[in-house]
C-alpha cells in the first residue's frame, strides 16, 4: 500500500518526536508556578560533565530543598528544574536520552551519576583508598589531607576498616 500524504503533507516537518527524556508526573495545584529566581538560583551552578556529579547533586537538592509548595511532591519540582542546572555536554547528554524515559527522581539520579561517574572510576577511587601509603617525602597532614580528597571524591566511601589506623601507625614508625 502506497503513501496517501499530498507532496505538501510530506514536505512538513516532522511533529513528533520532540517529547522530553524527563517525564513530570501531572501537578493538580492551584497557582503552581516555577519562580524564575529558583531557576536562576539552579542556574547559578551549572553542570557541565567535567565537574563532580555528586557534588552537582547535593547542590541541587540543597537548593530545591528550600521550595515548597501544598500539593506537590518534592520531586516532580526536581525533575522540572533537572535539566536548567545543566549546560554544554551534560545538557547533550540529557537531550540524547530516549523520549520519556526517566520517570523518577531516582531514575535520572542513576542515569545522570551512570553517565558522569562510571563505575570504573568508583573502582579505581576504591583501590586508591584500600591501598592508600603515605607518600616518603609527605607530612602526616598532607598525607591526612589527600585521604580525605580520595573519600571525598568516592561516593561510595570504600574504604577498609582499619585504614585510618594502618595510616596513623605507618606514620609514628
């Protein structure tokens, strides 16, 4: 069976597929509205992709944290504000998701910390904290300030217990 459309109907552009990876659930509240100072306030601190995604993160809900308003849940004001704390290669990479994909706060936390601090690096962080040496030429308080960097930048805070006093012991030998 051929194609019916008139040559008009096939030179139009396409009107579908232009449909958010982000899905809000349905707000039914009166008088809600996004103020525009909230969304300059997220603005403010942009994600990028090279930037710590965990730190974007606790960001973000310190921020979304002080908005609230009767009828309508914490996240769904997350998921419509996500995408403006995003710029450059972390806004591609959310434009890229599949239409109508994310459906939770927790899906787009797990897509957005998959994307941006693979697990690869979270073992990498994990064997540079379980095998952590202070360095020769290193005090006790550089080498106590770069362990703390490494936990810092590990989310999951892998390290063994007893390091800390593996690290105190290595230093008073």
């Amino acid at each position: 069976m051929g194609d019916n459309r008139t040559l008009p109907q096939m030179l139009q552009a396409p009107i579908e597929g232009y449909e958010d990876a982000i899905v809000v659930p349905l707000i039914n509240a009166n008088n809600f509205e996004l103020k525009q100072t909230l969304i300059n306030l997220v603005q403010s601190n942009q994600f990028t992709g090279r930037q710590d995604p965990h730190n974007h993160l606790r960001f973000f809900n310190k921020v979304t944290s002080t908005f609230r308003h009767p009828d309508v849940p914490n996240t769904s004001i997350k998921l419509l504000l996500f995408p403006f704390s995003l710029e450059g290669e972390a806004r591609t990479w959310l434009d890229k998701e599949p239409p109508r994909s994310i459906l939770t706060w927790d899906d787009l936390v797990s897509k957005f910390i998959n994307q941006f601090f693979p697990p690869s690096k979270t073992t990498y962080l994990r064997n540079e904290i379980t095998t952590f040496l202070q360095k020769p030429n290193e005090t006790f308080n550089e080498a106590w300030e770069r362990f703390k960097g490494l936990l810092r930048q590990c989310p999951h805070r892998a390290a063994r217990p007893g390091l800390l006093h593996q690290l105190v012991r290595s230093t008073t030998l």
